[in-house]
C-alpha cells in the first residue's frame, strides 16, 4: 500500500528529529545556517525550510557531527 508506506516514511522522518543519537545536522544550502527545519510540501512532499534566511526546498546540506 502506497499511502502506508509514506505513512511510514513520515514517522519515521519524525522519529529522527526526536532522536539524539542522530548526529545529522542539516544546513541551509543558501545562507549555510544550521536552523533547518522539516517543512510539509501539500504535492511536493518533505521540503526544508530555513528560519535564516526563509529558503524553503528539497536540496539541503547534511553534516555528521
Ligand atoms: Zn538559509
């Protein structure tokens, strides 16, 4: 089933924002702020959204840490 698999996604994207143990940071690919937040597309999907520098977009920087 499709839509339960994006469900799956979804939690899973939620999930490793709670985790600690993730080590990613994600950084802006315009301003290279580290203030990158998931922002929920309607029809695109999973975007990023910079609270820096307001870019909002599929294309992000991920470091490890
Ligand atoms: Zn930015």
């Amino acid at each position: 089933m499709i839509e339960d698999d994006l469900d799956a996604i979804e939690k899973d994207m939620l999930e490793d924002l709670k985790k600690p143990k993730g080590r990613r940071i994600l950084v802006c690919p315009v301003c290279g702020s580290t203030e990158v937040t998931y922002y929920m597309g309607l029809k695109t999907g999973y975007q990023y959204q910079c609270n820096s520098c307001n870019y909002v977009g599929a294309v992000v920087l991920e470091m490890e840490y």
